[in-house]
C-alpha cells in the first residue's frame, strides 16, 4: 500500500509539472483527461463496486455543468459558489432519480437510469429560455484568477485530486467495503441486516455529485454547453472508459479515460472514422481483456508469481 | 407501424436470448441503406423496390446470424454488461462502415408505382403506401402469433424463454435455436429499414435515433411480450402525434416520462411477465 502512494504521490508531481511544457495541446488533453477521468471513476463507484450498472451517468454530468454555468451566467452568482452548487444539484438529482432506480435491479435498473438521463436531456433540450435548447449555452467566461489554460489545469488537477483522494477514502472506508459486499451477494447482505437500498442510494449519490463536479469543471473548460452532453451515448462512452480501463480497479477508469481520450486526440487527427476503431477495440477488449487494461496487468502480475 | 416491425425483432431477442441489442438500430439503418444501393441496382426490372426490399432483409438476417454465431454466442456465459457493450461496439462498427460506404448526405428511394396514390377515408387522404405498411405489419404479427401459439416451433420459442437449461437438457439445440431466434429478429429489424426507405430520408443517425424509440416500445409494452410491443407502438405513437398537438415543447419529456413511470410501476411493462429467476 505504502509503495503504491509514492507511485501515486511521484504521478501527482509529474502531473503538476506538465504545464511546464509549455504546450497548449498537452495542457488541453491533460485537463480534458483529468475531467473525463473524475467523471468515469465516479460511474465507477456504481458500476464496479457497488455492481450497479448506470446508463444515465451523462444526467449528473450534465445537471453540474448546466447549475454552474446558469448559475454564474444567468445569476451572476460568483465562480466558488457557483462550482459549489454543482455537486449539490448533482446529489439532489441522484436523490430523486436513485429513489426510484434502487428499486429495480439488473437490466431494469439499466433502462430506468436511461429513462430518467433522457428525461433530463430532453427538458435541457427543449427549455430554450433557461439553457438556450439546441445551440447550446455560450460564452462561459473564467473567473479572471483562473484565465489561462496552465491555471485552469491546476485548479483541476487540484479539484481532481481531492476528489479522487476523497472517493478512495469512501472506498476503501466500512461504508465502501459494504458496497463491495452488496455488489458480491445482495441477498446475504441483506439477511445480515443490511438496509441495501439505502447504501445503493447513498452510493447513487455520492457517484451523481462527484459526476456533477466533472460536468461543471467540463463547462467551464469548454466555455460552452450543448444538450448533446446529456444524450445517451455520452453515457455508453464513459462506461466504456471505465471497462477499457480497469472496473474493478479504483484507477482503472482514470486510466481508461486517459487511454481513450489520447488515442481519440491522435486518431481524429488522421481519420473521420474514430467510431469504427474505438468500437473494434471494445469489441477486442469485450473478448480477449474483460478485466481491462489494469485488470490485465493484475492478472499478468500474478501470473509471474505464480510461475516462481 | 414501423416502430412495430422493428421493436418486435428487439423484443423476441430479448425474451428468448436476454440479451438487449442496441446494434437492432444498425440493423435497421444498413436495411435502408441496402434497399437504397439494391433499387438503384436493379432500376431497369420491374417490381425492383420489391426485389430489394427482400434482399436487404435477407441480407441483414444473414449478417444478424453471422455476427450471433461468430461472436455473441462466446459472450453468453459472461455478464450481462459484456453483451451490452458488444453490441453498442457493434453500433459504432456498423455505423462508420454505413459512413465510409454510402457517404453521409441524404440518400432517398422513391415509392414503388402500385402505392403511389391515396385513398379517401372519412374524407381524409391518406398515402397507400403507408395503409400497405400497416396492412402489413399487422399481417406480420397475425403470423407471428400463430407460429409462437400454435406450432411446435413456437412451442420451443417459448420454452426457451422460461427455461433454456431445461430445454436444453430435453434434448432441444439450444444454441441453435439462439442463432435462429437472433435471425429473425434481424430479419425484422432489416424489413422494417428497408420498407421505411421510401418515406424517411436515409441518413446516418438513424440507428442511434430508432434504437431509443424502439427500447421505449419495448419497455412500455413489456420486454418480450408480443402483444405488449404492439401496445407499446400504439401508444408511442398516439402520445408523439397529440403530444405534438398539445404541448409541442413538452412532447419529447412526456415519452421518457411515459417510460420512466412504467419502469416504476411494472418494470416487466404493461403486458409482459417478470423474469424468470
């Protein structure tokens, strides 16, 4: 364990030092990386240790992005208070929405999360007044101490660290390991005593807050917002960066979305046709690593042991 | 109507194999685009739409076979997610080839010469076409329930859907029957893409936009259930139409709310059973 925190310390560092290169292009994909990987190892919370399969995470995502940029945009509320909401808003809208997924499991649970993430996209979509419907909500601006892409960065390297920091706490906290015992056997956790659905739903809201963090940091990012954040297939992609990197991992989606999000930068660059090569790699993932790109690397560890 | 030929394909997949096929969009969307290339190929032989129409099907059964055979049938034994993401890889797949073959403008096909007119009914006109469509769907389902209700084929179709180890053990090829069962869906899905393409603008996005529409059909009538997928299209499709009349804005939010409330309240849909544990 201890070995593992100097690796994770000596990667913070390495992290911090990024901007030093000066290249706008890494800043940017080191901060799009670090989002997309806050948001993933949030899903992740549900889906690898909890054993909740969400189709809807695109919803929180969403609902954090849009609370903070309408609320800076549209109440003028200052940035700190602004990113602050998100989270909350992101636990509310778990609140409600968790109420009723909790209740069903498997694939029902599955299209009951889609159900409630479209709802959510087709309200975004629609209410032109509040969020500008279709052509989106633009012109998010910085607070000025944040107004370069270096600075942007360590905010959200800071935001993401602290984050990442706190979900592995809550993970590897009693609370966590009941989840993972949940995950393994509901039924017997629930002979135990166990008021399973409530820790599915404080599980379902504390993966919607987190999720909600990584939506506000996205808008503010990108400068703009679109519906499309909240379409369904956002929500398929960032389980698919949770599979590609490892979900039964704490880092494998972080590792997931780091992979995906570079491999996206250097195919675009060349093709149109990124769709077809990232759904090759899943399908080759699906087969031949169903424990992804971490879980791999487990099973290759092991294996060496073994062997001695 | 259309929404029927397809969802129905969606639903007798799920309720035999259990397994939700988002690449049942694709499948559709490739049975346009194939109509589309198999008309312009054909355009000197009479009767071409109808020749196409039932090649492109032909073919995206075979494919939907093919792909059931060579790689869902591996992925059985593995969870349920693991199908799941198969086969959204496959909508991507699909998807870009649709893309690198046919380009990405609008593509359209005209409507076959017998229904090119309108009829009159309480004074109103409607296109033959799409009275042939619902003439036809409901043909297509009369068939269906009588294979599943009264024929040994059926008898086993359904038996799979209670207890497919049972089966198996009675001496049934399961995996057989998975492969067919996974056929004629596809078989549906490519029907229903093909016979849309004379009244829809073939575009890429459609499998993306259908295979939503569908997944609500299937979980307001109930995941497997026959009837129910007809229910469900009804339904859809009055709250689309009024909803539209109504409340425009709020026509979209009102579906997913529709599904939501149903997946609360019977997730197993209106007319389906729950599963099986």
């Amino acid at each position: 364990m201890a070995k593992q925190n100097w690796l994770l310390l000596i990667l913070i560092v390495l992290l911090a030092l990024l901007p030093l290169s000066e290249s706008r292009f890494y800043i940017f994909l080191g901060t799009d990386i670090l989002i997309m990987g806050l948001f993933a190892v949030s899903l992740n919370l549900m889906l690898g240790y909890t054993g909740l399969v969400s189709f809807g995470q695109a919803a929180y995502f969403g609902i954090g992005a849009y609370t903070c940029a309408l609320l800076m945009k549209k109440a003028s509320v200052a940035f700190p208070f602004a990113f602050v909401a998100a989270p909350i808003a992101g636990a509310a809208g778990a609140l409600v929405i968790g109420f009723f997924c909790i209740r069903l499991t498997q694939i029902y649970f599955a299209m009951l999360t889609l159900a409630f993430s479209q709802i959510v996209w087709a309200i975004v979509f629609k209410w032109n007044s509040l969020t500008g419907g279709d052509t989106g909500l633009i012109g998010i601006n910085f607070p000025e101490y944040l107004d370069s892409s270096a600075r942007f960065y360590y905010f959200t390297l800071g935001v993401v660290v602290l984050s990442l920091y706190l979900l592995r706490q809550i993970v590897n906290s009693p609370f966590g390991r009941m989840l993972t015992t949940i995950r393994e056997n509901p039924e017997r956790t629930e002979f135990i005593g166990i008021n399973v659905k409530l820790f599915q739903l404080i599980a379902f809201m504390i993966s919607g807050s987190f999720a909600a963090i990584s939506g506000a940091l996205f808008g503010i990012f990108n400068h703009s917002l679109f519906p499309d954040l909240l379409y369904w297939p956002q929500s398929a992609e960032v389980l698919i960066m949770s599979i590609l990197g490892g979900m039964y991992s704490f880092f494998g989606p972080l590792v997931g979305a780091a992979v995906m999000l570079y491999l996206r930068m250097a195919v675009t660059s060349k093709t149109q046709y990124w769709p077809l090569i990232m759904g090759t790699i899943l399908a080759l993932l699906l087969f031949f690593f169903p424990g992804g790109i971490l879980g791999f690397l487990k099973d290759l560890r092991i294996f060496a042991k073994w062997k001695r | 109507m259309f929404l029927f030929l397809i969802a129905s394909g969606l639903s007798l997949i799920f309720g035999i194999l259990r397994v939700l096929n988002f690449a049942h969009g694709s499948f559709y969307m490739v049975g346009a685009y194939l109509t589309y290339q198999f008309t312009s190929q054909f355009i000197q032989a009479p009767a071409h739409f109808w020749l196409a129409v039932l090649l492109s099907s032909i073919s995206i059964a075979v494919i939907g076979g093919v792909i059931e055979r060579l790689f869902l049938s591996r992925l059985y034994i593995r969870e349920e997610l693991n199908q799941l993401l198969f086969t959204y890889s496959l909508v991507m797949i699909i998807g870009d080839f649709a893309k690198i073959i046919w380009g990405t403008g609008h593509l359209s096909v005209s409507r076959p010469a017998i229904f090119k007119g309108a009829v009159q009914i309480f004074g109103q006109f409607f296109p033959e076409y799409n009275i042939f469509i619902i003439i036809l769907g409901l043909g297509i389902a009369f068939i269906f329930w009588v294979v599943l209700n009264r024929t040994r084929w059926g008898r086993i179709i359904r038996a799979a859907a209670l207890d497919r180890e049972m089966l198996g053990s009675l001496g049934v090829n399961v995996k057989l029957l998975f492969t067919i069962v996974f056929t004629i869906g596809a078989w549906l899905a490519g029907l229903g893409g093909a016979l849309v393409s004379p009244i829809a603008a073939i575009v890429p996005g459609m499998d993306v936009e259908i295979i939503i529409n569908v997944f609500i059909v299937v979980v307001i009538g109930g995941l497997g259930s026959f009837w129910g997928t007809l229910l469900g299209a009804l339904v859809l499709g009055q709250v689309i139409s009024f909803g539209i009349l109504i409340l425009p804005r709020l026509a979209i939010v009102f579906i997913y709310v529709l599904m939501a409330v149903v997946l609360i309240i019977r997730p197993w849909g209106l007319l389906g059973r729950p599963l099986p544990r």
